[in-house]
C-alpha cells in the first residue's frame, strides 16, 4: 500500500513538472532587452484569428502567408491581410518557394494574390523542403529559381525580399551565401548559427501561444 502511495505522488510531481515546464515552453519569448521588435506569422492553419486581441498582446508585426508553389492561395489569406491592418499592426505577405514549379508562375500567383502596399513590411519567400514535392533539382538550378522569384515579388512590392531558409534546405543548397538577400532563420529557443552570414530575423518558436490565436503560432524576433 505504502509503495502504491509513493509511486502515485512520484507519478503526480512528474505531472505537474512536465505541465510546468510546457507551459514555459508556450509562453516563453526571447528577451525584449535584446530583441525589441517581435511578432507573429500564420497561415490558415491558425484559423479565425482577433487582431485585436493580438495586438494588445505586444505583437509588433505579422506576416500572413499568401501562396504556396504555383497555384496554391492560402484561404486565410485575405481575411488576415484586411485584419491586421485594421488592428494597426504592421503587415507582411510569405510566398512559400517551391522546388516542383517555375519561378515564373510561382512568382506570378503571389502578384496576384498580394495587392501593392507601400507601408508593407518586405515580402518573404519561404524555403523548405515539402514531403509533397519530391524534387531537388541541382543547387545552381534551385539559386538561379529563388532569384527569379525575388526579382518579381520584388518589383511589384519595391523592396528586397526576405528569405526564411529552413536549416535543412540551408544545408542542402547553402543559399545564404549565394543570394544576398535579409535573412531569416528558425531555430528553437536556442539563437540560430547556420547561416553563412549574420540573419536579421530569428523565428524563436512554432508552439507559442497568445490571446486571439487558437493553438499554436510561430514567433518571430528582429536581429538587434
């Protein structure tokens, strides 16, 4: 009986150690002394979102996905795009890059899906490896692709685009030092170092969570 007891408080203090620590986890952010500007980006995945409410959480900026490879609009697209800046929070659109389509027709949906906003934040093209697409194409293939595609999103946004590189796709094709572009980087909790040169945005964590957004939500910081 006495063995039951201490195996149910050890099984109960584990318990709540792990709610703790995962609780932490969600709610933690890098140090605004060091990272003053931060913010969020989301997709349609995020779901209806309260802008308002975000906002009042010290949310400086956000980005909205807007399109996938050559055809593929996130549905949420819009609607996050009117909320906001209706909210008064600074606004940015992401073109997630595709290795199995054309630069030309990827960069042609994300035309037509972002409308001109002078006041926008740069545009960002995501790259990432997709289970989706099974392609890699050879690395001078893929920079010469991410270029046309810059060079389009670029001259109808007017200014240079960001590119958030994943660490694996980072390894892979070495972008960073092909392209010189801002650079975003992903790395949890810990400051990313896989660039070949020094990133200006740090995307700290995928499983934040704030009020207005239902589950999860990526959270993002600017280089000091």
């Amino acid at each position: 009986m006495q063995r039951g007891l201490i195996w149910a408080g050890l099984v109960l203090s584990l318990a709540a150690a792990g709610g703790a620590m995962w609780k932490y986890a969600t709610t933690w952010t890098p140090s605004r002394t060091t990272y003053a500007v931060q913010g969020i980006d989301v997709a349609e995945g995020n779901g209806a979102i309260d802008w308002a409410m975000v906002k009042a959480r010290d949310v400086d900026f956000a980005y909205a996905q807007a399109t996938r490879g050559a055809e593929a609009r996130d549905t949420r697209f819009a609607a996050n795009w009117a909320g906001i800046a209706e909210a008064g929070i600074r606004r940015g659109a992401i073109h997630v890059f595709s290795l199995c389509n054309a630069a030309s027709v990827q960069a042609g949906a994300f035309v037509a899906t972002v409308p001109r906003d002078p006041g926008a934040l740069p545009a960002v093209i995501d790259l990432s490896f997709d289970e989706a697409c099974p392609a890699r194409p050879a690395r001078d293939v893929v920079i010469e692709e991410i270029r046309r595609v810059a060079a389009v999103i670029e001259t109808h946004s007017g200014k240079p685009a960001i590119l958030r590189i994943a660490p694996e796709f980072e390894a892979q094709y070495q972008v960073s030092g092909a392209i010189t572009r801002p650079l975003w980087a992903s790395r949890f909790f810990l400051a990313p170092d896989y660039f070949a040169r020094p990133w200006a945005m740090w995307q700290s964590s995928t499983i934040r969570r704030i009020d207005g957004v239902e589950g999860p939500v990526n959270w993002n910081v600017v280089a000091p």
